[in-house]
C-alpha cells in the first residue's frame, strides 16, 4: 500500500488498458465476411466483436470461464431488513460447496469453474445506520481480496454475490451515487413485505444522513454504505481489466459495486456486460444509469450469479460462432 490504502486503486482506475479496437474489428469483418445477411445474428456478433475487444483475441476463444460468487453478512440486518436470517449466508456458502445450489447445475450445464468466498460471515460489517460498513484499510484489503478470484488465469468471470440484507445495502449505495431517498431504490429483495420495505428504506435513509457529505468519493461511498461483498467484487472487476479477462455482472448487489467503479472512472466497465436483470426495482434504475442493457430477462433474482453463469453459454456460443464461421470464411 501507498500513503493510503485507497492510493492504489486511484492509480488504477486513472490508467485502465484501453481496448483493442483491432481485434474488435476483424471480428466484426469477419461477420460481415461470413455467409449471410448481413448483422443477421444480431447481439451474438456484438458479443463476439466485445469477446474479441477485451481479451485481444480475434476470433476469440473461452477456455477458463469462471464463476466467482462473494458472500459477505450485514451489521444493518438487525433493524429486520430481510425475512431470512444472517445465518442463511453461511447455509447458502455450504451449499455451494457441497454441490447442492442452482449455480452449481447451472456450472455443470455451462462447463464453467466455480469459487465460492467467504468474506468473514462471522464478522458482520458495521450497521450503516450509525457507523461505517468498513474502515479504509479493511475496504481496500476486501478489494485486493477480490482480484485474486482471477489468479487462476480466467479468460471470462461471471461476478456474483451471496448475502442476507444486501439488496438493501446495495439500494444505499445507488443512493449515494445516483442520488435519491431510500424508497426510490429498496425493492422487495428475499420477500420483503411492506412493512419491512419501509424499515428498508428507512435504513437507507439513516445511512444517508448519518454519513451525509462522506458520500461524495466514490470508493469512500463503498466503505462507509457497501460492504465486503461489494468491495471484493470492485476488486475483481478492476482485476480483470488489467489481465484483459471480460467479465459478467449479475444481480442488484454486483451492479452496484459495479456502479462504485464507473462513479470514480465511467470507462471502468466497458469490459462488462450485464448478465441477468433481477425483478429488484432499484436493479433496472441502476442498469440505465450505467447504460448496462442485460443479455437475460428472465425474473431471476436467486443470486449466487446464477443469470451470470446462465449468460455464459450465451457468450460461449458467441466466441465458438465467431471462431467457427471465421474458418468458413477462410476455406
């Protein structure tokens, strides 16, 4: 670390590899070269020209896709902010592991690889209704944490995330950076009924007040109202630019982690694409601030990146439709 523990990332997000805007388009030539009507396969040949944008590989190619699912637990969850307890985080981690959760067959179906990691469940992060989620030294360690989830040579990641009470945490972070009350942004999350929503966005609105002007610095934003989750996944996606590894983003929680990034570089996420749009209403508010258009609108709002490992057989089709139809073109 530098002077601060944040100095880092700063000089991260203000020197991100650009493009390859090469690679991009021989592959967009290649489609046009191919046997049919032109843009004919639609999002498939932009998929295939992003592909090939970010990973420098033209006709790309997806070997190593991977999942990487961050869980972390919520010191706001004692203001009954969610109908499932903060022990169901570690339930869902232990279901992963055993092989019995819905991400799990959905990997098989995809052959995709799969971390699962526990952020400290035993250790919930501050209520944000009165104290900072993280310290700095703690946020900028959770977000180092999260860039080794590529450590194993990824050439594509598909972010989620596990953890009770988070839609309400990630309401209070698209609060903070889009600006708006606590009711503009909470959602039904896990069940929520009115009742609870109120208390949601109730919570969010405490969190506003209480770290008021703290909230302008977008990395100081995702300490003070975010969490370990949030953080780890900031790591992972800047993680990810860096070794040209593009990357799918899936649920509310990673959209706004996704959003802390953008905030502070708004070229962040032009290696990202939107996975899955859960039924969260503060999930589509925050896809159009970011101008993210998902690839899935299928309802699902399970987390553990199920839309995100669903959207890979997509992508993976894109790369193999993109290598295929380039040896046509060739013969």
């Amino acid at each position: 670390m530098t002077a601060t523990p944040f100095d880092d990332f700063r000089s991260l997000l203000a020197a991100l590899p650009p493009a390859d805007h090469a690679a991009s388009s021989r592959v967009s030539a290649l489609f046009d070269k191919a046997e049919k009507p032109k843009a004919s396969l639609g999002r498939i040949e932009d998929i295939g020209a992003w592909l090939a944008s970010w990973s420098g590989r033209a006709p790309p190619a997806i070997n190593r896709p991977l999942v990487a699912i961050f869980a972390g637990n919520h010191g706001a969850v004692r203001h009954g902010i969610s109908p499932r307890p903060v022990a169901a985080t570690a339930n869902e981690v232990e279901l992963c592991a055993a092989g019995g959760a819905a991400i799990n067959q959905v990997c098989i179906a995809n052959d995709l690889g799969l971390k699962v990691f526990d952020l400290a469940l035993d250790i919930p992060t501050g209520d944000i209704t009165e104290e900072a989620a993280l310290d700095e030294r703690g946020c900028a360690a959770t977000m180092a944490f999260g860039m080794e989830a590529v450590a194993g040579g990824a050439d594509l990641l598909c972010l989620g995330d596990l953890g009770v009470g988070n839609s309400t945490i990630a309401a209070a972070l698209c609060a903070a950076l889009f600006g708006g009350k606590g009711a503009d942004w909470v959602g039904p999350g896990s069940g929520a009924d009115a009742a609870m929503m109120a208390r949601k966005a109730e919570v969010v609105d405490r969190a506003l007040a209480f770290h008021g002007s703290g909230l302008g610095d977008p990395l100081e934003a995702l300490r003070r109202v975010g969490g370990r989750e949030f953080a780890a996944i900031c790591g992972a996606i800047l993680a990810a630019r860096m070794e040209k590894i593009p990357v799918l983003l899936d649920g509310f929680a990673a959209t706004a982690a996704a959003a802390v990034l953008h905030a502070a570089n708004p070229g962040t996420l032009d290696h990202c694409l939107l996975a899955s749009l859960s039924p969260e209403p503060g999930h589509a508010k925050a896809a159009e601030e970011l101008g993210l258009r998902p690839l899935l609108d299928f309802g699902i709002g399970h987390g553990e990146g199920v839309g995100a490992a669903l959207a890979a057989g997509i992508v993976k089709a894109a790369a193999l439709t993109s290598s295929g139809m380039a040896m046509a073109v060739r013969l």
